[in-house]
C-alpha cells in the first residue's frame, strides 16, 4: 500500500493519479509548482524504481511537461529529484518565466511563498486535470 | 554538429561521451558533480528530445547514478534540469551527503565552492570513466 509522506500531504493539493504518479500541486503561488510522486512504497531514488516504473514515471513527466507547456508557455521547465528532506521519491516540475520570484535562480534559492485564493487554486487544478486527460 | 554550450564548457572537464550525452564533471569540489549534456543542437526542454533521445537519455541518467552510487554511496542523489542559466539542455547530477555543504539545501541555495588538486581530479574522472565502461 502506499502512502503520501505526511509533509509532501500538508504541503500539496490532490490533482490526479496517474498510472504510476499521484500529481500535486504545491500550496504556493509564486510558482506554478507541480510534484509527481511514484505510488510505490519505500522508493526513494529514480534507480529504485523497476526499468518499466522508470520508463513510465519518463513518460509521465514528459505528459505533464505538455501540460504544463500548453497550459502556461513557461519560459523554461525546472525538473528536478531532489529529496533531501523529503525521502519518498517525488519529481519537482516547475513552470518557469523571465522576471518570476528568484528568476534565473531555482525555486530553492529563492524560497518566495505567495498564497493561491481558493478560486484560483481550483481553477488551475481544474485546468491541469482536463490538460492531462486530453 | 553539437557544441558545448561555452559556459558549461569552461565550468566542467570533459569524462566521457556516452552513446546520447557528453558527461562532464563540475570544476567544484564541494560537492561530486556530474553534468549530463544530450549532444543534439537546439535542445532546451526534455521534451525537445525525441521519444527514443529521451529514452537514451533516462538510461544514461540511470547509468550515471548506479556509477555514482557504486563509487560514493551518495545519501542521495540529486538529478535535476533546471536551464534558467545557461539554456542548452543539461541534467545535474549531485551525489550529496549528510552534512555536505548546504545539507539539506540544494547545491543552488548552497552556492558553495571549493578547488579540485590536479590529482584529485584525474583521479576522479578516472574512476567515473571506468565505472561507466563496466
């Protein structure tokens, strides 16, 4: 069974599942930030996925990028394992502008917050969800 | 023809070149840091690759991360493409440890620095190079 790590849940609104990843979207404006995340229990590197996990989450992150890319026209996207804090293995995917909070730092470096109202939070979980089941 | 983006040409040594990306080491001890450069021209985004570069890609990205775990036994890895710099497409590969230099923030909110010795660096790369040609 597998169970969202209590941080990346207190810090993340429900988007979808798909296949392999349940799609989040961070409860932070500054950014159009996105975490997929691997419903596989005790992974914590890409490497501990199976090669047709690995093949899938690729493809996944490659659906969500479109999304994303359809969706914002972000100027670059920032995609990223990280998982320092976190252990369960989740993928950061940030859409990223010219002139955004931190720009051309990572959204690491720059630790901005901004909070979404709650219609535009579901407005762009709404969005997201028809992109990526288009 | 591929060219190295001049930046990521004077910021890293060359190790090796696998069959899709050039593997370069990042001229900063604080951390091993690998960067993986798929050698097509106009690429910025991962999904600028084609289906079957992007297949290549992720399992040059595993080969690389089984090589650094085989050699350092990383506490994590790091495998992020962020681009907002130097837009060519390029994948950071950081093995981090427990403790390293801005633990647990990311190499990018750490910012630290540190020289290789001559022989620290070729000894290393030396090392990376046999463990990708087992």
């Amino acid at each position: 069974m597998f169970t969202l790590d209590p941080q990346l849940a207190a810090e993340t609104w429900h988007v979808c599942d798909l296949p392999l990843c349940r799609v989040l979207l961070a409860k932070n404006a500054a950014w159009p930030w996105l975490i997929l995340v691997p419903m596989r229990e005790d992974k914590v590197e890409i490497i501990d996925l199976s090669a047709v996990e690995q093949g899938e989450m690729w493809r996944e992150i490659e659906k969500v990028s479109r999304a994303l890319r359809s969706l914002l026209a972000p100027d670059k996207l920032n995609v990223a394992a990280i998982g320092n804090v976190v252990r369960q293995l989740h993928i950061h995917m940030v859409a990223r502008r010219v002139g955004d909070p931190g720009w051309p730092g990572t959204v690491w470096s720059a630790g901005a917050s901004a909070a979404y109202s709650v219609a535009e939070k579901e407005e762009f979980i709404d969005r997201l969800y028809a992109a990526l089941h288009r």
